[in-house]
C-alpha cells in the first residue's frame, strides 16, 4: 500500500475512533440520566450528538477526498468504503443515545423507569456499553476475539429485551399504558443500538484485517 | 462519463427501482396484514424479506465491482457510493415492513390495532407509501419536484406519530398496556420507514443529478 493511502486510511480509523467513543459516552451518559432522573446529563447527550454528526462528515470527507486523490483500487477501496458504513452505524448509535436521553427528559423530574425495570435497564446498558467498548478495542489493537464475542453480545441484548417485555405484560404490571410504551421504546433503543454496534464491529473486522467475520 | 461506467451505473439504478418497489410493496401488503389480521400477506412479508436483503448484495458486488474495473473518479465515484447508501436505507425499509408484518402475526387472529388507532394507522401507511413511491418515481423520471415534497412528507408522518400518541396516552385508552405497546412500536416502524425512506429520496436527488439537496 503506498504511503499517502496508509496514512488516510489511518485518519479514517481515528476518525472513527473518536465516533465510536463519543458514541459509547452518550448512551453511557443517557443511561445514567434515564436511572437518576439527571436532567442535565440528558441535556448533554442531546447537546453533543451534534459532535458525532459532525465527526460523522469529517469520516465522509475525508473518504471521498482519498478516493479521489488515491484511486484506491481492490482491497483498498473496500476498505475506504467500509469505513463510511462504519461511521453510519456509529452516527445511528448517537441517535438512539439521545433518543433515551429524551425519553428520560420528558419524564424529568419523575423517572421515566419504574424499579420493577431497573435491574433489566441496568444490565441492557451494561451490554450495549461493553459491546461499544469492543468496537474500540478492535480498531485500536485489532484483537479479533474480542470481535467474536460480538453475536454473544448480541443475543445478550435479545435476552434482555424479551425479560423487559415479560415484565411489561405480565398480568401484575402496576403501572399505565404510558410507562409500558416508554419500557418498550426505551429497551428497543437499546437493543437497536447493539444491533448497530455489532454491525460497526464486524465491519471493523473488515476494517483492520480485509477479510468478513462468518456470520 | 465512459459509455462503460453509464451502463454500470444505469444497472446500479435498475436494481436501485427493484428494491424500492420491493420495500413499497412490502409495507404495503404489511399494513393490509395488520389492518385485517390476514396471516398469508404477514407471512409474505416475512418470506419476501430475503428478496430485499439480494438485492442490496447484488448494488454492493455491482458498485465494488464497478470500482475495481473502472476507478472512477469525483461526482462518478460519489454518485456509486451514494448507491450503496441507498440500498442500506432501502434494505431497512423492508426490516421494518417485516417488524410490521410479525407484529400482527404475534395478536393473529385477534387486529393488533384497535379500531381507535386503525384511522391514524391507515394515514401513517398512506403518507409512507406515498414517500416509497416517491423514490421510484424519482429514480425513473428524475422528477425533482416530486423530492422537494419529501420533508413535507415526513412532517406529515411525524405529525401522526405524536396524534397516535395522544390516543395511546389519552385518559380514556381502553386496552391495557400489551395493545399499548403494539400500537407505540408499530407507529416507531411506519415513522422510522418514512425516515428511511426520505433519506433514500434525498440521496437519489443526488444520484441522477449530481447535487445534494438543501436539508
């Protein structure tokens, strides 16, 4: 690879690096605004998203710039290619982030998550934070187990959101229709956010070693 | 532009119309499934998915394809990878139809919508075939009128997202919070479609001219 490609695609990857952290920082940040009623957590998340979009342009350009300059050909340019679809997933990611800090925001100063949802919320955001983290690891040291983990991950989350549901169904619910669909919506930002972050990580697989993960 | 790299493109766009009329239908058979609890278009939707999911393979191998042989440059580049964006918004068009369709099948045979949400449902699947239909339209005819209509489209969606809302949460909901729940996810589908759908229009705006539109 020559040099001047090198050293864009490395600008890509630390792009991207910058993405994927600010986007773990926001659902980090809105999950704890969502479970301690902290409106101004919330307002954060919502204020910064601007801050992954923009990173999200800077990845855009910053491709587009290389294939034109480089006429990257093969491997190369798939790799270009799979960064923009990396930054998307990751862009998306900051959306759903800010789509919990919203929710919790609407219901400020009442928690928008009853206690009987706390424990499933708590470990939902433990999930979608480690596989956050995960995109990072393998884009910082290219550890390709770690990116195995991602499907387990995954089915993780799909657990999780099918317990949420048996709670918010359950004949004993005690509360109205309103805190339900916000259980619902909230636990389906989550689980799409994974959905993303999976994505973003085994695209990352791509990213760093050229070849696909089975899947 | 190279009478080779026009004819690829051209079939980047064919398959561009397949997939669009592909998701169109999808939706549209999903929100008949729904609104009449009928288990064979459900099941159509489900079966069909994979249709939508080739289609999207066969713009990516098409435009790599396209980029190795033919190393295009500047706006034919851009306008290749706006193709692939195109078929990811496209292809999770047709994810969300199915989320739709398994929806109903889950209440089948009782509706999953009732009669108090069946109106908004009805305009909600009204405005999103609408948009759908747009993005063939302008793909086929590159009538450029019809995509400035796309962010009133979408207004109009969001508009009836917030109207389902205030029946969901209104004092005299009758049902319990399962119906509840189903009613909030399944306006998150139509609503996210339509986002899906705008954001494909918008980019297809740029395929056949060549400029972004104003957003």
């Amino acid at each position: 690879m020559r040099e001047e490609l090198r050293s864009d695609l490395l600008e890509v990857g630390r792009l991207l690096v910058s993405m994927a952290e600010a986007a773990r920082t926001a659902m980090s940040r809105a999950t704890s605004g969502l479970l301690t009623a902290d409106r101004e957590a919330c307002e954060t998340v919502i204020a910064r998203d601007a801050e992954i979009n923009d990173l999200r342009n800077q990845v855009e350009e910053r491709v587009y710039d290389t294939l034109a300059r480089q006429s990257p050909v093969a491997v190369d340019l798939r790799l270009l290619v799979t960064g923009l679809q990396i930054a998307i997933d990751l862009e998306r990611m900051g959306d759903l982030a800010e789509h919990v800090a919203k929710t919790a925001l609407r219901r400020h100063p009442s928690p928008a998550v009853p206690a009987e949802l706390r424990p499933v919320f708590i470990r939902m955001a433990e999930v979608a934070d480690r596989i956050a983290g995960k995109i990072n690891l393998v884009l910082t040291t290219q550890n390709l187990q770690l990116a195995a983990q991602l499907e387990g991950d995954d089915d993780a989350m799909d657990d999780l959101e099918r317990e949420l549901f048996r709670i918010l169904l359950g004949k004993d619910w005690p509360y109205g229709a309103e805190t339900a669909i916000d259980g619902a919506l909230l636990g389906r930002f989550y689980e799409r956010y994974a959905d993303h972050a999976v994505n973003a990580g085994q695209q990352v697989v791509y990213l760093v070693t050229g070849e696909s993960t089975p899947s």
